[in-house]
C-alpha cells in the first residue's frame, strides 16, 4: 500500500517537475554491432576513456546480461541493472524490476542525465524516452557478431548529429572511431 503511494506521489510529481534527460551510450560497428558471445567485440582504450568520462558521476543504467558479462559494478556511478527475476541481486548496485517505474524515480532524483548503457534489448526499451545518442562508431566489420544495436527503434525516430569528432588508430587501438551525438528531434 506505502509503494503504491510513492508511485501516484511519483507519477504526480513526474508531471510538474523538471525530469533528467534519459540519453543512450554505444558502440557499434559500421554495421550496428554492438555484441559477440556475451562481450564487447573489440579491446579500444580510447573509447573506454571516453565511456568513464561521459559516465563518471552519473546513473548508470544496464541489463542484467551487460552487468554480468563487465562481472562488477562500474566504480564511481550509480549502476541500476534491469532484470526480470525477482531474486536476483549484487553487492552495491540497485536492481530495477519495473523498468518505468524506476527509471521515474531516478529521473525525478537526478539532476545530471541518465545514461543507458546496454546491451541490445535495454536500447530497445528505452529508445522511445531517450532524448540522446552518444555513439562511438568504430570504423570496423566485425566477424560474426550475435548482438545488434536495436536499428528498427533507432530510425523509428528522427535524429540530428549535434556534434562528432574522429579518433585515429594507433598502436593501442585498433580501428579508426568517430564520437557522435544525436540529439532527436522532437515532433
Ligand atoms: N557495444 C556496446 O556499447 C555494448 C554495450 C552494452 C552491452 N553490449 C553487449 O551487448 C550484449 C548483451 O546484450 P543483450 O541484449 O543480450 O542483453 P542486455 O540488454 O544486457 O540484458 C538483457 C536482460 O535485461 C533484462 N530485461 C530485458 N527487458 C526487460 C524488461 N522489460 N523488464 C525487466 N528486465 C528486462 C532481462 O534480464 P533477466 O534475464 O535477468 O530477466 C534480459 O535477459 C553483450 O554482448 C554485451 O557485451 C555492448
């Protein structure tokens, strides 16, 4: 009875106060790959520097699948991980079961964005609330990856490129990245 309160206080409150920004961060190649037996396909310093400094500090959101393949908890941001099952738990990260509902309260919580981290079926979830893409295109055709990059919700929306910059390969980094930002376009 006292979390269904906090909802409708939630709810109302979500009407009238200012909500954080729900913004989507991913890498993919130049064919929307994202994924490859459970992991990232690649090893690229450069963008993982880029990921903790777009990151650090914020609410990081991810699913169940994502947190188990990184094995831990990302240090220095809130880690909110999506799952299903009930019983599932770890040590110092905040399990989302109600993805809606939570992403409210975090949102009405926050006053920095709230990222979304991945994989595959989270993007798929929270593309039609995300007001941003942050995307690391790397310059590469990966083999036989098995996790895309949701494209059909993805061009459901129109997107305009705010801003990109190039990344140049080098001894540590395999492929050429652009960092992109694609802010969608309100209808
Ligand atoms: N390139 C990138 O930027 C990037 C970023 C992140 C991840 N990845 C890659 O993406 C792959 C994993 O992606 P994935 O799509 O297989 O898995 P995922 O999106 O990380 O997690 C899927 C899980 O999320 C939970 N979930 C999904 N929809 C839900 C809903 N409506 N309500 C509650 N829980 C829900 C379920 O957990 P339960 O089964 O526990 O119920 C589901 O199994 C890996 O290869 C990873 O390395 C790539």
């Amino acid at each position: 009875m006292k979390s269904i309160l906090i909802d409708i206080v939630d709810w109302i409150k979500s009407l009238y106060l200012p909500l954080a920004p729900v913004e989507i961060v991913v890498a993919m190649d130049m064919n929307g790959a994202i994924g490859k037996e459970g992991k990232l396909p690649w090893h690229l310093p450069a963008d993982m520097k880029f990921f903790r400094g777009l990151t650090a500090g914020h609410t990081v959101v991810m699913g169940r699948k994502t947190y188990e393949s990184i094995g831990k908890k990302l240090e220095g941001r809130a880690n909110c991980i999506v799952t299903r099952d009930e019983s599932w738990s770890a040590e110092g990260v905040e399990v989302w079961h109600d993805w809606k509902r939570d992403l409210r309260k975090a949102r009405l919580n926050s006053n920095k964005p709230i990222l979304i981290v991945g994989g595959a079926e989270i993007y798929e979830l929270f593309l039609p609330v995300a007001q941003k893409l942050h995307i690391t295109r790397i310059v590469a055709d990966i083999d036989n990856p098995d996790t895309y990059f949701p494209v059909a919700a993805w061009k459901y929306y129109l997107w305009d490129l705010t801003s990109k910059s190039l990344q140049y390969k080098d001894s540590h980094n395999q492929f050429f990245m652009f960092f992109e930002t694609w802010t969608k376009v309100e209808s």
